[in-house]
C-alpha cells in the first residue's frame, strides 16, 4: 500500500565559488541526488537545493588572482559548476547564490530579529593587521599553523584538517599573505551573536532523536565541554559580503549568510512556483521535513551555529543532518602532483557519470566514514556488477524476444515465486536507500542478480530454443528474465537515472516506480535492445591519471 505522502525539502552544501567541482564535492551531492530520486519514486513531495557560496576572503583572492571583480567570477564559477553538477545528472530543483537580493533580505531579517532578542552585542577585540597593507586582515589572509593540531599552512579561521575554529591571532607562527610580515594585533569593535544563551536548547537538540547519527552527536557535544563560544558574525572591510545594517565598514561573516542561502534559493524558486508558500516550509512547522547533507568538515556550522541562528530568528529547525566523510583517491589525500587530486569535468572527459554514481552508492552509508575511490575496485565493480551481472540479464534474454517472438513478452509468468521474492525484496531495499545505507541497497540488488542470472544459466534458454516442444519455455524463461531486470532497474533507478530512462524506453513502458515494480509485464510489446553500458577499459583510467598529472602541473 502506498504511504502518505511526505513533504521534504533537501539541501546539498552550497560548493564554494573560488574553483572547479571535484569528485569530494561529488560524493555529496550524488549522496543527496540518489536520497531525492528515492523519495520521490516513493510518491513524495521533494524539493532539492544547492547554490553558490559567494561571500568570503577565499572568493576576494581567487578575484584577485583573475584580476577580475569577485560577482565576476562568482557569475563565471557557478556556470561551471551548474554545468558540472547536471554533467553528473545532480538533478536540482533550483541551484541559485548567495550573492542575492533575497539573501541579503533574509540576512537583514535574521539581524534585526536577533537583535530584537538581544542575542547581538559589540565587543573591542584584537584583530591581526598588517603593518604593512595597511589593514586589517580578513581569517583566510592570514596563514600558519593550527593551535590545535599543530598542522602547518593552515588559514587563519578553521583548519581543514582537524576542524577547529579559531581567529588568526590563534595561530602558531602567523603570516600576513599580502604582504609575508607577522601580522600584529590591533583592536577593532565586532559584532557577536551571543550562541551561549543557546546552550540548552542546542544540547536538547543535538541529542534528540534522529537529528544526528550518534557518532556525529558525541563529537558535537565535545563543543559542550568548556562552554559555547559567542560568534563572531562580523568581518572588518575590505571583505566582500553584505554590509551589516547600521555601520560603515563591517560585514557579514560569509559562515552567518551561507546557511541562510538554503532560505534564499527556496525564496528564488518561490517566485518562479507560486504554489511554494516559503512560510510553510520555513516557520516552525510539522509538515515539511528539511534535510542538510553536508561534509563533516563543516557539521559544527550546520549543527550548532545554524540551529540557534533559526531559533534566535523565530524560524524552524532542521529534522536532521545528514553527515559525510572525505573522499580519497587510491587511498591517498586529493593530490595534484599525483593526479588523484579529480576534477568533475576531467571525471566526464574520460567516463560515464553513472559509473561514479554507482561506485559511490556501493560504498555509502549513513556514518561519515570516508570513502576511498581505488580506481583497480572501480574497474572491477564496474565491469562485474553493471555489465556482467545487470545488463547482462537483458541483453541475454532480449536478443531471444527480439530475434524469435517478434519483440513481445509471454502470455505466462515463469517461477511466479522468483518474481514474488524480487518484488519483497523491494521493502528491505527501500528501507536501506531511506536511511542511507546505499551500500546494503546495492548489494542485495547485486544478490538478485546472481538469482536473476543463474536462473537463466539453468534454464539455458539458447539451447530450449533448439526444440521445437521447448520453444514457448525459452519464452517464458527470457520474458521472466525481462521482468527480472525490469524490477531490478527500478531499484537501481535513484543510482542510474539515465540508464533506467533507456530501459523504460526498451521496454516499452511508462516510468518506473517503486508501487509499479508489482506490475508484471506479460503479453508485452519490448524495442529492439541496445547496449546500455560499456565496460571499463584499464587504459582509460591510466590515462585520466596520466593526463590529470599533466594537466595539473
């Protein structure tokens, strides 16, 4: 029976505008582009978001380095990555930027509203300036080593490889990037959202049930330890982001106006769907459950600082965060003088999005473990599980339907039982794919299809074929086969989008949806089969690596 429907609005983090889409940022958004086809082939209300983050010192610099204006290249990198993420069949329902009108509205919303509250205070604190510049100098102008970890060549906000935050002064050994000279401290008056009035309900929400995986819970709650912090939502100019109302040279921290663009984007599509009433989706309310996926690199600004900012501002909460780890390539960190370190459109210069899809499914769940993409495992899965056990099924089977019963589908269903136990199958692997364990929805597909195809390697269909009183069993063993792969498609269909689209035109019928897969196809007119997927060539993947390694350096 089909479920009620559910109202869902997802988000994927927002890529930052500085540089090019890479397979990292790809795990993210395949995970979140496969847990929003799922759900609507459940019958679902979805709506799926990302965009730009346009704000920050990283955008003022790569600006610089282009000699060009930083809404210039923002414009510019979010044409590539739009074209990137819909090379990878990212399927968004609006993909817009913070470096918008209706974030800048929504900005100054939250603002007066925390301030109404009483949630923002001024403070004189030290910041790092360079003598020399002349200025004060924003988090990622300043370089050094992580107070916290001790990693070398970290910027002067957060290090990506521990995670902390901090200020620049914070670090070990700081170095003004402009200019190379120490930077000294100078004071200058801040703006702070006071996040320690929200100590309890951030608690109470960070251990309630289902917003969080328990691994990510207990790391967030070590935040808890020594007391929240106040935030800094305040950056000194030059700085490009939007002015804070009510002064002359101070600005929104890029970390207070990113989350809020998920409001923004909605608000964009909003306007384009009239029936999408934003207070429905964005007061405190039950009927619309709202996702984030995003890295674990970032889950204390989604977790911690997003949830009080909504609070403070009187809008709902998230129903839970959804947490990913890192990617590596053949086991090693992202790399440029190794070639691992892959861009989205170098991937697509070389291979099917799909293939990428897939692999990344047969590894995910919902922990944030990482995820390494060994390129000897991707050859194989590739070619074992897609082509020689999925396909596979069809292509034996059609040649016989196409060649030898004029491209229709027995009268009668062969081993009814077979088709049942597929068809059950269909629960536990939506179960899975519901709460992201892609992985195990991956494998019992793969189960079914070592059923599928030892099935037919019993009934030998190309020698039942020979005689004449065995004919109509080929029939009903290849049109058993179709259906087979016909339900074993519809599951793989939040994974290969494209390809499930090829099916559903081979055989000759409407969309597949999970209530349909029930539906057997008997007595059915199919089209002439075509190949649907290509094996991996060894040499393909050597030299995507070898050209990445050139083209890098």
């Amino acid at each position: 029976m089909q479920q009620t429907q559910r109202k869902l609005l997802i988000t994927s983090a927002l890529p930052y505008a500085n540089g090019s889409i890479h397979l990292g940022h790809l795990l993210e958004h395949i995970q979140a582009d496969i847990w929003t086809r799922f759900q609507k082939m459940q019958g679902h209300h979805c709506i799926f978001l990302s965009g730009e983050d346009a704000h920050g010192t990283p955008v003022m610099l790569a600006a610089k380095q282009y000699n060009v204006e930083p809404e210039e290249l923002v414009q510019e990198i979010a044409k590539e990555h739009s074209r990137d993420l819909k090379g990878f069949y990212i399927d968004f329902d609006d993909y817009y930027t913070t470096h918008s009108p209706e974030n800048e509205e929504l900005i100054t919303l939250f603002y007066t509203r925390m301030q109404a509250k009483g949630d923002i205070h001024v403070k004189v604190i030290a910041q790092a300036y360079d003598t020399e510049a002349s200025m004060f100098l924003p988090d990622r102008y300043v370089k050094g080593s992580c107070p916290c970890c001790k990693t070398p060549d970290q910027y002067g906000d957060n290090c990506e490889v521990c995670g902390s935050t901090y200020t620049p002064l914070d670090l070990i050994d700081p170095r003004s990037i402009l200019s190379g000279t120490i930077p000294i401290a100078k004071e200058s008056e801040h703006y702070f959202f006071q996040l320690s009035r929200y100590t309890d309900f951030l608690h109470e929400w960070i251990t309630a049930n289902n917003h969080l995986t328990e691994e990510v819970r207990n790391k967030l709650l070590e935040w808890f330890k020594e007391g929240l912090h106040d935030l800094d939502i305040s950056r000194d100019t030059p700085y490009f982001g939007f002015k804070i109302p009510g002064t002359k040279n101070k600005y929104f921290y890029v970390w207070v106006d990113a989350p809020i663009g998920y409001m923004a984007v909605f608000k964009h599509l909003a306007a384009r769907r009239p029936a999408l009433d934003f207070d429905s989706y964005w007061v405190n309310t039950k009927k619309v459950e709202l996702y984030h996926f995003v890295g674990k690199d970032i889950v204390n600004f989604h977790a911690i600082f997003w949830p009080a900012m909504l609070k403070s501002a009187d809008f709902r909460t998230p129903s839970a965060i959804f947490v990913h780890g890192y990617l590596t390539i053949n086991g090693q960190k992202m790399s440029k003088s190794r070639g691992t370190f892959i861009t989205a459109r170098h991937y697509l210069q070389h291979f099917d999005p799909e293939y990428l899809r897939y692999y990344f499914a047969a590894k995910l769940n919902k922990n944030a473990e990482d995820i390494d993409l060994n390129f000897n495992d991707f050859f194989q899965r590739i070619n074992s599980d897609l082509v020689g056990k999925l396909v596979n099924i069809a292509s034996r089977c059609a040649s016989f339907i196409n060649k030898k019963f004029a491209n229709k589908l027995s009268k009668t269903c062969y081993s009814p039982e077979l088709i049942q136990q597929f068809i059950e199958k269909g629960d536990e692997i939506a179960h899975a794919y519901e709460h992201r364990e892609f992985s195990r929805a991956i494998r019992i597909n793969m189960e079914l299809a070592d059923s599928a195809n030892q099935m037919i390697n019993a009934e030998k269909p190309w020698e039942l074929i020979k005689v004449d009183e065995q004919v109509e069993r080929a029939h009903a063993v290849c049109s058993l086969g179709l259906n087979l792969f016909r339900i074993l498609m519809t599951y793989l269909k939040p994974v290969l989008p494209v390809t499930a689209e090829k099916v559903e035109i081979f055989l000759n019928m409407g969309a597949m949806t999970w209530e349909n897969r029930r539906n057997l196809l008997s007595n059915h007119t199919i089209l002439s089969f075509s190949p649907l997927l290509q094996r991996v060539q060894k040499e393909a993947i050597h030299a995507m690596q070898m050209s990445n390694v050139v083209t890098s350096r």
